[in-house]
C-alpha cells in the first residue's frame, strides 16, 4: 500500500498533545515547590526532565527490541493522522497484507507512545531553556545573585539537540531503520541525557550554594577516561543492537564455540547501508555480524576495566560516595544484562535494562565530572 512518508498535516496536534502531557510535571513541579525560590523550582524540573528523559530512552529501546519502529510508517503521524484511531482501516489493510510485517495495531500504538513522549520531552525543554534565560537577564534575581548561575546557553544547546534527535527520528522512520540513523539516534539520546544531567549538577550547587568538589587531577582524567571509553562502547553497542548482532554469539565468554570464530570485519563496519544489506546491495552475511558482537565484548572488556579502576579510585578517595556507589552498581547491571543477552536468546526485560544502564553510566560520569574540579598543581619554588 502506497504512503506519504512525510505528512504534516496531524504536527499541530502532536504538539498539542505533547504540551498537554508537558503540564502535567510542570503542575506537579510546581505545586510540590510551591514554596521554594526559583532556583530550586527550576533545580526540580530539570530533574524531572532528566528523569523522563531517560524513561523515554528506556521506552525507545522497548519501541526498537518489539520491531514497533515502523509500526506507523509515516511521520509525524500515523497514515496522516494523530493517533492510530483514525488510521484503523490503513493498520488493518497493512497487516492483512503482511500479518508477520512491521505495521500492527499493538506496534502503531507503542510507535504513537513514543512520539507523545519525545513531544513531552521537548516541551519541558523548551520551558527549561525560557526561564533559564529569564531569569539570567534578571527579571528575578539581582546582578549579585547573578554570580554562579548555570549558564543558559546549556538549556539552549539542549533545545537545540533535542531538534536534532526529532529530525533523526523522523528519519529513522522514513528510511526504513537504516542502522547508522538508528545508531546515531541511540547516542544522541546519551547526548541528551549528558545536556540535562551537567544542567542539573549546576542547579543543585546554585540552589544549594554548594561549591565544586576539589579533587586530584588523576582522577578527574580518570573519569574522563572512564567516559570516553563510554561512548565508543556505547557506539558499538549501538551498532549491535541496530543491526540485530546480538544472537550471533550465544555462548560465553567464547563465541559459536571458538575464540575466534570467522568473521568479516569490512562488511560488517560498513557504515552506509541498508539494513541486513551490504554496501554492494546483497545480503550481509553472517560472519558480518559475528564481526560487529566480537568487536563488542573487546570493548566492553576495556571499558569495564577502566571503569572499575575508577570505581575503586573513586572509593579510596572517599570524595563521591553515593555516585561510587552508584557506578559500581549499575556496572555490575551492565555485565549481567549483557552476558545475558547473549547466552539467555536476547530477553526483551534485559535488552530494555542494558541500553537504560547505558544511559545512567553517561549521567553518572558526566554529574562527576560536572560536580568537581582538579586540584591546581602548585610550582615548588628553589631556594
């Protein structure tokens, strides 16, 4: 059955029915810090953005582990319309055709959650950015009290992305799940996610008027360290679960009964191609995608040494105790979720919760880095 991809006509209601939901923790927000200053007001909203905004990562992967990513293949809508009610009789028809195929009722519905949500989502971003601005030009604080506020350009970069990750969810629709859109999505949902946590670090200080944790410089190029290998490993894992790699090893630690079982590593890291496709138009084969899950547990090996090192540095430092604590937990998460991915045919509970702890590893590294700065070298003078 032939469809617009692109139909616009239902966006105005879209965005109502985003801003409808947006006000519902705004008036929560609003009636629980009814009397506190703006700061903390703005301090809570931008944790419960940050809250929903990874609630939404969470429900992201449910949409993309139950094949629900085309379950309306048009965007904004669904066949032209704002919810899959109107679009009953075209969902029908497409599974009539294709019982086993893309487009459900069920899917439609998940597709349709997902979009309200983002909608949400970029509508409390939106007032997050407004009020950030007012109240910098001082229509609530005085230019004393002015001094450490969080810069407002960080709310308009998350303005500005959250755009961006719309524009990549479009496109992810529109071209068919394509695995680099879908990966790139995936990892700007953690960009996200990292925009709102620095965000909230610095309304908690402002609010609190708490200072930034000293610490040795070791250990902040150590968290440093710890995030970047971060975002390779979440890259690749982003390019596992976008190519639907994980089951092709299903034993562990070894891979179809080998070390190193045969792989195509030039096929399998060819960036620009369809779906289950080569760049030249064939099938991908199996040893691609051995390739890709291979490459995968390497790096997870890297990354979790790194970041139990930091673990444990964090520890003896004593200076983060909760977030220690917390990074050490959701690590440990990660390493079950993971292993059993794998050897456990891929539970849908336990794919939802790998790519969620993927999302808190990068709130926690960032709040780190956020919360402190490095002890200033001092120059031993000669006598």
């Amino acid at each position: 059955m032939h469809h617009t991809l692109y139909d616009l006509s239902p966006l105005l209601r879209l965005l109502m029915v985003g801003a409808a939901l947006a006000t519902l923790p705004l008036l929560w927000v609003g009636l629980r810090n009814r009397n506190a200053s703006s700061a903390q007001r703005l301090r809570a909203l931008t944790l419960v953005t940050l809250f929903l905004t990874f609630d939404l990562v969470m429900f992201g992967a449910f949409t993309r582990l139950t094949d629900s990513g085309l379950g309306c293949p048009d965007w904004p809508g669904c066949y032209g319309n704002a919810s899959p009610l109107g679009a009953q009789a075209e969902i029908t028809a497409a599974q009539i055709a294709m019982p086993t195929g893309p487009v459900t009722h069920d899917k439609a519905w998940v597709e349709m959650l997902h979009r309200y949500w983002a909608s949400s989502v970029g509508g409390l971003i939106v007032v997050l950015a407004g009020i950030g601005w007012w109240m910098t030009t001082g229509v609530r604080i005085t230019r004393a009290g002015a001094a450490g506020m969080p810069n407002p350009w960080w709310a308009t970069a998350t303005l500005v992305w959250v755009c961006i990750q719309g524009a990549f969810g479009a496109l992810t629709v529109t071209m068919k799940l394509f695995p680099a859109i879908v990966s790139l999505h995936l990892l700007g949902s953690y960009v996200l996610l990292a925009l709102l946590a620095v965000q909230a670090v610095q309304w908690t200080r402002y609010s609190q008027n708490a200072p930034p944790t000293i610490v040795a410089s070791g250990l902040r190029a150590w968290m440093l360290l710890g995030l970047s290998m971060l975002v390779i490993q979440a890259a690749s894992g982003a390019w596992v679960s976008t190519n639907y790699a994980v089951l092709a090893c299903t034993e562990f630690p070894q891979c179809q009964g080998q070390w190193w079982p045969d792989m195509a590593f030039a096929q399998g890291f060819t960036l620009w191609r369809a779906l289950g496709m080569g760049a030249d138009g064939a099938y991908l084969p199996f040893a691609a995608l051995t390739a890709i899950h291979v490459v995968h547990r390497m790096l997870a090996l890297v990354t979790v040494l790194t970041l139990a090192g930091l673990c444990a540095a964090l520890w003896r430092s004593q200076a983060f105790p909760f977030l220690s604590r917390a990074l050490l937990g959701v690590l440990l998460l990660q390493l079950a979720t993971g292993v059993s991915n794998a050897v456990l045919d891929w539970p849908l509970p336990a794919a939802v919760l790998h790519t969620g702890g993927a999302g808190a590893l990068v709130v926690i590294l960032v709040a780190l880095l956020s919360t402190s700065v490095g002890r200033p070298q001092t120059r031993r003078l000669n006598p």
